[in-house]
C-alpha cells in the first residue's frame, strides 16, 4: 500500500487561476468577505481559497509542503504526473496531475524546500 501524498503536506486550499483577476476578487469579496491576504493586483487567499492571476487550469489544489523531493517522489509512485519544478521569488512550485486529471500545485516558502 503507497503511503499517499496527505502526510507530506501541511495545508491544502483550493486555487482558481483566471486572468480577471480583479473582477472576481470583487466577486470573492462579496461572497465571502475580505481577503485574509491580498497583494492587491495577482494574489490572495480567502482561508480556503486562494485566487491567481498565473496561467494554467482554472481550478486546482494548493498544496504547502516542507519537501518538493519527497512530495515528487510519493506522486510517482501514484501513477501521478509529476512536472518541472519552478522556483520563484517566494517559493518553489512542482505542478502535480492524478491519474484521473486532478491538479495540484505542491509548493515550498523559499527556504523550506529539502
């Protein structure tokens, strides 16, 4: 039995990616209130929403984790897809795609990644 990928992550939100951004951030904001962050312009997170501004699917799994390699490795030994890793100012992002055709980005804060 594969041990999974849950243990290896520390928190995990839902992500929606769209270029109108700030059109459904006004949106979000009704619905749900204030942002608990926002930069203002490309990012922010509702508690179990976060909205982007970056391109790829409109919505996926956002997952926080400590160890990208470990996170990589458990995903393949899924069956899962796991793509290039891509490091930005912040953190180090690896896309992941199930199977069945669920995404999720598993990223690290920089500094955090093994």
């Amino acid at each position: 039995m594969t041990a999974g990928l849950a243990s290896l992550f520390d928190k995990v939100t839902v992500m929606h990616s769209t270029s109108e951004w700030a059109d459904v951030h006004r949106d979000l904001v009704d619905v749900l209130g204030p942002a608990v962050f926002s930069d203002g312009r490309a990012w922010a997170s509702f508690g179990a929403i976060s909205l982007s501004d970056e391109s790829g699917p409109a919505w996926s799994l956002l997952a926080k984790t400590t160890d990208l390699e470990a996170v990589a490795r458990a995903a393949q030994d899924l069956g899962w897809d796991v793509g290039t890793p891509v490091r930005g100012s912040h953190e180090s992002r690896l896309p992941l795609r199930s199977p069945a055709g669920l995404t999720v980005v598993a990223y690290a804060p920089e500094g955090k990644t093994s």
